[in-house]
C-alpha cells in the first residue's frame, strides 16, 4: 500500500506539474503596423516565421516555467496616404489595452508616428522592438531621457546607417567611373528627405555637383520632368530614396527616357526576386540597398540564406520587401533570449537585458548602441548589415560592401 500510494503521489505531482505548463498563459506579442504594405505584412510573417519555431521547441524558458509566444496583429494604416499620426496612435494604444500585448514588434511605419507612440509604450512599460521606421531622431529622443525610453529599441538600419551605405557606393562610383554629378529624388516623408539631405551635404563635401533635388508626395507616379532635368542637366548617377509601391515607374521611365546615368538607391518595389517579373528589363541596370540583410540570399554570410529558405518554405513565396524582414525575425529571438537572461517578464529587467544584447541574427551581429539603435557596419560579423545589389538579366548580384560582394558595377546598357 506505502508503495502505490507514492506511485499514486509523484503521478498526481507529475500531472500536475504538466497541466500547469500547458495551462500556463501566452506571451502576447503585439505586431501592430502597416499590414497592407509589403514592409508590414512581411515583416509580420517573419515575426510568425519566429513565433513558430521557438514554440516548437517548447518556448521561452522563465525559471522552471516554459511559456509560448502568441502573435497579435493589428492594421495601424500609418504607411498609408493621407493616415494621421492620431490614428496611428489610437491603435497603438488599442493593441495594448484590449489585447494586453506584453510587446510590440515591427511597430509604427512612419518615423514621425514612432516618435510619438514612444511616450504611449513608456506610459505602458510595454517593450518596443521596432523594425521600419529610419529616423535618428529616434535614438535623439531615447539619449533624451533613457530612464522614460528604456523600452524602446530598433533593429533596422536608420538613415544615418543608409547614408553610410549610400556614400561608401558613392565612393566606388567616383573611383570606378569618375563620376561626379547627380541628382536626387526622394519620396516626402522624414527618414527619406532626411536621407537624401545627408547625402546632399556627402556629396557637397566630397567634391559632387549636386544638380537638384526633388521631393514627391507619397502616391506620386509620373518622375519624368525631374528625370528631364537630370538627363539636360548631364547627371551620371540619380539617387532615389522611395518606399511607396507608385515609385517602380520611377525606374520604367528612366528606361523608357534612356536617361545616360546610372540609377541607385533605396526603390521599394524593385527590391524582390519578383520585380524582375513585374518590371522586366526596365530595371536592368539598377542599384537597390537592401537595408537589413535577410530578404537576399548572401552567399557570404549563412545565417541570411538559411532564414531566407525558411521563409520562402513556410510561405510558399521569397521575401520581396528591402527593409525589415530579417531584423523583425530577429527581434523575436533577441526577445526571447532577453526574457530568459532576465529570468522574469519584469519589463525593467527584460529592457535592460535586451539592451545588453550580443548575439548572432540574420542581420548579422546584434548589438545595441547608447541610442537603443542596433550597430551596422560592412560585416556581418561585427554588426548587422545592408547590401546594394545591381540587377543583371533578372538576378540581384550583390556588389557592395566588399565583404560579401559577388560581382562588380556595371553601367546602364544604352550608355
């Protein structure tokens, strides 16, 4: 009888320690951001992607206690024309109080949205681990007050990153062709005038001409009279810094024009294997950054091409956005390895512990900087990383930085 009383005694302790496991509440993730974009929604797969795969394995270990993600998402519309910031912010704060989010990933569109919504989540204490939005004034705003804004974090590159980019392919450029006259056109939104006003000042400083500099309302979609006056001007290279999906008729009509300049720069709708079948020809030729790597197989750097085939795998399709996708599948697993290091969801202790990160992602090594802002750099190995690829017949070659390049620059065929 003594013994099958302790049999039927670790039984009891054994189920119940189970049924605890199992009865034990989700991690509820917010992804609260523009999921009618291709940022968004893509972004929101790879944070899925991630999701999945740490739950498979049991999820995130919390003392003796292991807790699953869940994924709750939201269409905050702020990338979208005409959405005030307001709007935006009301469905920040909808996703923290009626789903009652733990954490938000991938996070607001607009920088100028994100530096608002920045207040809510201190309001909250809940943890931002944002992926699209590019402004500095981001890591201004937490070097500001780093008690109030220690929840917020981000993983993508910024302008002043892309700007980085921009002038070390700039300075291959000048050396390879002896360029040394552009002009510049950019979408009118923060990160990107902020990005072609640093390049504005790159270029003054190192000897360029600048030749002009247009700014277009999100949803324009006829670029021919700044296009004109860059060819009449004699541009050899044209800058473009666009997200909006009207800005792929940029590139059609710089082939169409045969404009005599290379074309480079960040052009959403150009950045995917897919846009060699929706474009063509027209793009042959020109130079996209893809600005956290994940999105593009890089041959160099494994961790890239192996979240790249998990991806394609589990959504029947390749990732096609340039921005985003591998540093949100990132986050979900600096989160995750945050929670554990801290060993309890106290927001202070996890924030602080995110903050410490140093670890191996897709986007290559994740460390934070002062500003919550992750380090890039030009290897994978020391920070994360961007890429600029040129088309050529229908694939995207990577030829910067050196680092992990696969093949050289090549001028437009009619120049």
């Amino acid at each position: 009888m003594k013994a099958l009383a302790k049999v039927l005694f670790v039984g009891f302790l054994l189920f119940g320690l189970s049924t605890s496991l199992i009865a034990a509440d989700p991690i509820l993730l917010g992804v609260p951001t523009s999921l009618k974009l291709l940022e968004g929604y893509e972004s929101y797969r790879a944070v899925i992607l991630a999701v999945e795969e740490i739950n498979a394995k049991g999820g995130v270990t919390i003392g003796n206690e292991k807790r699953l993600f869940k994924v709750e998402s939201l269409d905050i519309r702020d990338g979208e024309p005409g959405v005030p910031v307001s709007e935006a912010l009301l469905g920040i704060e909808k996703i923290i109080l009626h789903k009652k989010v733990y954490a938000t990933l991938v996070g607001n569109f607009r920088s100028e949205a994100l530096l608002a919504a920045m207040d809510i989540y201190s309001k909250y204490k809940v943890i931002n681990i944002g992926s699209i939005p590019m402004s500095p004034k981001f890591q201004e705003k937490v070097l500001s007050n780093p008690e109030k804004y220690k929840y917020s974090f981000r993983v993508c590159l910024e302008a002043t990153g892309l700007s980085r980019y921009m002038s070390g392919l700039m300075k291959l450029i000048g050396k390879d062709f002896g360029y040394n006259k552009v002009f510049i056109a950019t979408q009118d939104v923060l990160w990107a005038t902020a990005t072609g006003s640093m390049m504005e000042k790159w270029y003054k400083d190192n000897g360029w001409t600048v030749l002009g500099f247009e700014k277009y309302p999100t949803g324009a979609s006829d670029f021919s009279a700044a296009l004109m006056k860059a060819k009449s001007d004699g541009a050899q290279l044209i800058l473009v810094v666009f997200d909006m999906p009207t800005s792929g008729i940029l590139v059609k009509q710089w082939r169409s024009m045969k404009i005599p300049a290379l074309m480079a720069g960040y052009n959403g709708p150009l950045m995917g294997s897919k846009a060699w079948k929706t474009f063509g020809e027209d793009i042959e030729d020109s130079l996209n950054i893809i600005e956290d790597i994940g999105p593009i197989p890089v041959r160099a750097y494994p961790p890239a091409t192996k979240f790249y085939n998990a991806y394609t795998k589990r959504w029947k399709e390749s990732p096609q956005a340039g921005h985003g996708v591998g540093a949100s599948y990132d986050a979900v697993y600096m989160l995750a390895a945050a929670i554990e290091k801290a060993g309890t969801l106290d927001p202070d202790k996890v924030s602080a512990a995110i903050a410490e990160t140093d670890m191996t992602g897709v986007v290559g090594r994740l460390r934070f900087d002062k500003g919550h802002q992750l380090i890039y750099g030009e290897d994978p190995k020391t920070g994360g990383l961007g890429v600029w690829f040129q088309w050529k017949k229908g694939e995207r070659v990577i030829v910067y930085p050196e680092s992990v390049a696969d093949g050289k620059i090549d001028k437009p065929v009619w120049h």
